[in-house]
C-alpha cells in the first residue's frame, strides 16, 4: 500500500491507469524512460516488453480492442517514433490506447541541450502526435500533472481514440497530490430537439417502406451498444448486415443476421436487400472503400440514415449533437413491432460462403486452396475464439467465415496496416488469456513483424497461427503487378525453434490440415502452420476489390 506521503507523478498515472482498467503495458526500454519503468514494475500494471516499438503499439491496439483500453511506453523521439504508425490506426479506428513516452529532464528541455535521440527542437515528437491522438499532456509541472493526466484519460474514454502523454525523467518520481475516485466521462448529452427531429424523420423513412434493413458498423463495438442494438433488431424484426470492419459486433448467429455487405464483393442476398432496402439504417458504419468492396456500393442517398455518435445525416438533412445510444433508445420506443419472418429474412447461418452448416469432407490428397481452406476454418473456429485477419488476402477471405457464438473479429479494415495482425495477437491475448487466439497473416505481412512471436512465446500465450504463404503480396498483385511484389522465401514453420519455443509445421494438402489443425487444438503454446497456396490463389470478394483499384490505378497514371 502506498502512504499519502510517497504519491508522485508516475504512481499517480499508474493508478489511473490501473482506474480505467489497464492490467498490462507494452513496451520497450530506453534510457529516458528507465525510471518510469521501474515504477510500472513496482505497480499493479504488468510490463510487457516487446521486440520493437511498432508492435508495442499493435498490442496495445489489439488489447484495447478486448478490453476496452490499451496502452504502451516507450523512450523519446527513437522509440515513440517507430510506434506513430500502430496509434494512427487506433486513432483510425476508434481504439482508446495511452501513449506514454520518457523524455529527457525539464533542464534539458529548456535549454535545448543537444542529447542523443533529441532533434534539436524537442516539441517535435509532441507536435507529430498531436495529429494522431486526440488529447496530449506535456507533464513538466508536478503540481498541475494530476489534472493534465486525468484531462487526457478522460478524453481517450469518450471518444474511443488515443492520447500522448510525455512523462519528464525528472518529473516521474516528483511529489504530486494522491489519486481519488476516477471522474469517468458521461456520454454526449443530446440536444432534446435535434434527437426528436431526427427520430421522427428517421421512423418516417423506416416505417414507412416495405424492405428496411440495418447495417451495422464497428461503432456499436466500441460504444458498448450491442444491448440497445439488439433491442431494435428484436422489436423490429429488421434484418442486418455487417462490414468488414463491424464484423462480430452482433453474434453472427443471430437469426437476423444476412451477412457481410461489401458493395460489388457481397454475395447477392446480401448486396440486394443492402442496396434494395426502402430505408437503411447504418449504425456506427465507416463508409471507407474497403467496407464498401472499392466504392462499389450503390447506396441511395435518398434512402440511407447514417448514424455516427455526435451526428446523424438523413438524407441531406444533418442533426448535431444527437448521441449513438439516444438515437437508438429513442427509435426503438418509437418504431412498429415486426417480425422476422414478414420481412423473409435468410440467416447467413446457412448462406454465408464459408460456414460450418455446410458439410466439409476432407480430401486427403488433394492439394489445398484458398476456398477449401476457410471452408475447412469455419468448422475450426470455436465459439469464444478470436480470430485477427491481417490486410491483404486473409481478411477478405476470413470475413466471409461465419463466426461461432461470441467469436471476436479483428481486422484493420479501415487503416489496413499490413503486419498489424501478429502483435494485435499479443495484446488480444494478454487481454483475454483464458481464450484462444486465431491468426490468418500473408507471408508478406508477416515478414514485417514476426519477431513479437518470441514476446508471444515468452509471455506463455498459445494462439495458432496460420501463415498463408502464396510467395508474396497477392493483393498487390492482383492491383498491377511487378517484382517489388516478390519477397524472399522463408522457413516459417521453423521459426519456432528460431524463437525457442512452440510448435511449426507446412501444410499442402487436405490431409496435411487436418493433422496440423487435430494438434494445434492440443497444443498450448504457439502453433505456426505454414499453410501452401498457389500465387493468384484468392477469394472472388478480394479479386472483385482488386479489380476497382486496378482501375482507379489505370485511371490516376495512364499510358
């Protein structure tokens, strides 16, 4: 216990932390942030170090996207640097991660003393994150730290984003006042008129067309809103849909889910009652291009109420300060009771392409392909599970796999970070240790992170981890394609033993998979198969996508 009298800066940002629900902290050493350290490991926060500081900030995206907050530490300007790209995709994708970063003594800072790792003007570092996070906090005043800390968590909670916060090596052992009671955000208060306004002209527009449909975005996810949602779904009678992005955000059992909308890239159930729907509800949607199959979704503008937390547009009407859970409460009281069954909906269930209700026999020497393989992945997944697809050819093909009950979906859908995948695997299950980890990453994307396999390894954590090598970028291929696409062939099922731990095996046919996937289930520590497909081989979805960015590349430099 620590007494009133030993608080100071650093235990008081640690006890917030511990307030908001941080249970671990990635990161890697540096000199200026040593001490800082030192406290971590002296408090209730387990430190995590990893290889490198960009998988310092996957994990700590992954975690947050489990558990609701993340966090990683690192040293000045070397280190914080190398982890901008990991928080620009949290802040991309509304995942609240605390930056930390240790830098040199407030003595230092004022007089600009030319120190190793420093660039001459040391707001530099600050300046850079400012435009990925959305609150910082210099902490070179011990007296005005706890406020400055308390500002900046409050602000990552409410709007689901990251936040920089530079800790002084001088200021983190500095006296400051004890920690009370957390003050956690209230949600948006809605303004009485425009939240009306908005609902009346929204029930006008649903109620009054005979195929209203509901898209469901990653928002619901990171709002906590999945019981109001299933409160309309159950009173409406609505069927739903879900983007890549927003995938799992609803159990995908749930017998009004039709599936994966993805514009020109969706299966035709689906694209058609999307895009053939009176009034389409969209709840916490990014309408970014790979959600919407390249921009091929022709959604009518006429039709759509576009629903993000602060704002709902209908139409071209726009309604200001309207919060997500009001908006949804408040539709749910005022719209007519339905039922599945008047609106004929067919579960995806028994529709989506790859999925367990389809029998899988299989062939034990037939060599394996993209379609069999997450046809065969359908029947692995678990419920509880959580399955991270990395960018590229895996998450195209992963998102069209009906997931179990209560099976976590991740995939970088928006900021598509390639290698993302392998440290979101360390934080996703730090965060979640009683549960199993699933990973479908290219070998492309894989070979700009694999070392946080032995942090994976170290940390005694079991996920399997399918590596698809097809010898290179197959999603760039598909684009336009040249020999920059070409990578060097690796043993990958041998890295196990490379990192002094787990399991490997390569897999090629049907028969192979089968006994790689009886004892990975087994196994608990790593498991890293290999997984053989020819070159092109790829889903139809992620051919289709390819095929619109090959043309807007044509369009941008032609001959």
């Amino acid at each position: 216990m620590v007494k009133k009298s030993e608080w100071n800066v650093g235990r008081y940002l640690l006890r917030r932390l511990e307030q908001v629900g941080l249970r671990h902290i990635f990161g890697v050493p540096g000199d200026f942030v040593l001490g800082f350290m030192d406290q971590v490991l002296e408090s209730n926060v387990e430190l995590i170090t990893t290889c490198n500081e960009l998988n310092a900030g996957y994990a700590a995206d992954g975690y947050g996207r489990i558990n609701g907050i993340g966090g990683l530490v690192t040293t000045y300007a070397v280190g914080e640097l190398s982890a901008v790209n990991a928080v620009a995709g949290a802040y991309s994708e509304r995942v609240p991660v605390v930056a930390i970063t240790g830098s040199p003594t407030v003595a230092n800072r004022r007089r600009s003393a030319m120190l190793h790792h420093t660039l001459g003007d040391y707001d530099i570092p600050a300046d850079i994150f400012q435009k990925v996070t959305v609150a910082t906090a210099l902490l070179t005043d011990p007296v005005k730290a706890p406020e400055q800390i308390d500002k900046a968590l409050r602000a990552c909670l409410y709007h689901k984003r990251p936040i920089y916060i530079e800790l002084p090596s001088d200021v983190a052992r500095l006296a400051c006042t004890e920690p009370d009671a957390f003050e956690f955000p209230e949600p948006m208060v809605s303004n009485p008129a425009a939240l009306t306004e908005a609902v009346d002209e929204a029930v006008a527009l649903l109620a009054g067309c005979r195929n209203p449909a509901i898209l469901v975005g990653v928002e619901i996810h990171r709002y906590d809103l999945q019981d109001p949602v299933s409160k309309l779904l159950k009173k409406t009678g609505y069927p739903f849909a879900t983007m890549l992005l927003g995938k799992s955000v609803i159990p995908e059992r749930h017998p009004q889910f039709i599936g994966l909308y993805e514009g020109m890239s969706s299966r035709d159930y689906v694209r058609e009652r999307v895009e053939g729907a009176g009034g389409l509800l969209c709840l916490g949607t990014f309408m970014s291009d790979i959600n919407l199959g390249g921009f091929t979704a022709k959604l009518d503008d006429g039709r759509l109420i576009r629903v993000r937390d602060g704002r709902v547009r209908i139409k071209n009407h726009y309604y200001n300060q309207v919060g997500l859970k009001d908006f949804i409460e408040r539709l749910t009281e005022e719209l007519p009771v339905g039922s599945p069954e008047s609106f004929d909906v067919r579960p995806a269930v028994d529709s989506c392409t790859h999925r367990k209700s389809a029998a899988f026999e299989p062939q034990a020497e037939q060599k394996l392909t993209n379609r069999r393989f997450y046809d065969r992945m359908a029947h692995f997944v678990q419920a509880n599970d959580i399955v991270i697809a990395d960018t590229g050819g895996a998450l195209f093909s992963a998102g069209e796999m009906f997931m179990p009950e209560d099976v976590t979906f991740i995939g970088q859908a928006f900021y598509a970070s390639i290698g993302y995948s392998v440290g979101a695997a360390l934080g996703a299950g730090m965060a979640a240790l009683e549960r199993r980890v699933i990973v479908f990453v290219g070998d492309g994307a894989f070979q700009l992170t694999c070392q946080e396999l032995s942090t994976v390894i170290r940390n005694n954590l079991n996920p399997i981890v399918f590596l698809i090598n097809n010898e290179g970028y197959t999603i760039e291929r598909l684009i336009i394609d040249g020999p920059y696409n070409d990578i060097q062939p690796w043993k990958y099922h041998l890295l196990p033993q490379v990192f002094s731990g787990g399991w490997g095996c390569e897999v090629y046919t049907e028969g192979d998979l089968e006994e790689a996937l009886e004892k990975a289930r087994k196994n608990q520590e790593l498991s890293l198969i290999e997984v053989h497909f020819d070159k092109m081989d790829c889903s139809d979805s992620l051919r289709r996508a390819c095929e619109q960015m090959a043309a807007q590349y044509k369009r941008a430099n032609p001959k």
